[in-house]
C-alpha cells in the first residue's frame, strides 16, 4: 500500500523559517517525481515545487520561488520542503504527492501537515 | 499561468446524472486531470489525461474533452461523492480549479 507521510508543520512567526518532511513507503521512490501542493484553509489547491526522481529537474511556483527549497533523500525514501521568509499568506496544509511519469497528474497524496504562519 | 475555471457548486439527486465542467484560458491538449477532495481528507485521483479512469475509481465516473473544455461525469451518483471535485492541468506548471462543490440533495 502506498504511503505518504508528512511532517514538520507548525506555528511560525513571520520571516521565520521551516522544514517539511514526507516519508514513503509501499513504492519504489527513487523512480518517482514528487511535488509539494498546499491548500490555504477553507480554500483550493496550489502547486508549490516539484523534483525529478533524481534530482535533476526542480520547477517552483512563482509565489515561493526564492523562498522556499524542494529536495530529496532517495536513501531515506524521504522528500522535503524548505520554507525561509514565511509570510502569513503561507499558511495553509502541504501536501507531498507522488508523479507518475511525464504526463503531470498526481497519484498518490499523503494526508498534510498544517503550517500556520502568524506572530 | 493557464487558469482553470470551474462552476462554484452543483446539488443533484441520488440516482440522477451529473456533469462537472472545467474551461481553460489556453489549450492544454488532453493533459487535464480530476481529483475528488471530501471534508477533511485529501485529495484522490480519478480521472488522468482527460479520460483515463485511475484504478480502482468506480466506472461512474468518467472524463471527457481536449484543448479548453473538459467534462467530469458521475452516473449514477451516489451519496457518496459529496465532496469538491478539481480539474488540474500539466500542459505547463500546475494549476488547479477552484473547485466545484457536489451536494447531493
């Protein structure tokens, strides 16, 4: 079965920084590319980064790119998410989810991590 | 970024036929995809490039379209599938639909 767990969330004051993490299991995940999605309370789905199985490609939306650091530990079957400069507009769940091939849709989506950014 | 415009929200009757719609600003081929979010869990697959049912998604659901139009389609619904569906493209990075929120009366 797959799995996908993420963890690391939290109150944060703003500017400060935070690190994601995202376990997985019931899959091989080196051969898979992962993404970040979060989802503001109450609203809908953005995408947020995506890594290539080995790391070679990484794409980020444009509201975090500079900010936020998308990478992978294929040894640990863990996926992170680096979040520095946190802005209140940051708050929301993140979700890890898994890619399956070129074709861009997501799979698998673990069940997220609240971050929530606020002094 | 290519934005994707969905209908806020649809009530519909157990049994009958329902139709979800999702316009994109450009084409995006058949590289359009449906997720189904009930409250409080994540999201799930249903349907990838346009029409292709992920496995183990019940055969009433079903997609349909290319290049800006495209069409979820639940028949029979069940009470079930109250939830809020979205539509995703990967012609280039992400976006999501605002959702459309299923009520079934």
């Amino acid at each position: 079965e797959v799995q996908l767990v993420e963890s690391g969330g939290g109150l944060v004051q703003p500017g400060r920084s935070l690190k994601l993490s995202c376990v997985a299991s019931g899959f091989t995940f080196s051969n898979y590319g992962m993404n970040w999605i979060r989802q503001a309370p109450g609203k809908g789905l953005e995408w947020v980064a995506y890594i290539s199985s080995g790391s070679s490609y990484i794409y980020y939306a444009e509201t975090v790119k500079g900010r936020f650091t998308i990478s992978r530990d294929n040894a640990k079957n863990t996926l992170y998410l680096q979040m520095t400069s946190l802005r209140s507009e940051d708050t929301a769940l993140y979700y890890c989810a898994s890619q399956t091939g070129s074709g861009g849709w997501f799979a698998y989506w673990g069940q997220g991590t609240l971050v929530t950014v606020s002094s | 970024d290519t934005v994707l415009t969905q209908s806020p929200a649809l009530a519909v009757s157990p049994g009958e036929r329902v139709t979800i719609s999702c316009r994109a600003s450009e084409s995006v081929s058949t590289l359009m995809h449906w997720y189904q979010q009930k409250p409080g869990q994540q999201p799930t697959l249903l349907i990838y490039l346009a029409s292709n049912l992920e496995s183990g998604v019940p055969a009433r659901f079903s997609g349909s379209g290319s290049g800006t139009d495209f069409t979820l389609t639940i028949d029979p619904v069940e009470a079930d599938d109250t939830a809020t569906y979205y539509c995703q493209q990967s012609w280039n990075d992400p976006t999501f639909g605002s959702g459309t929120k299923l009520e079934i009366k």
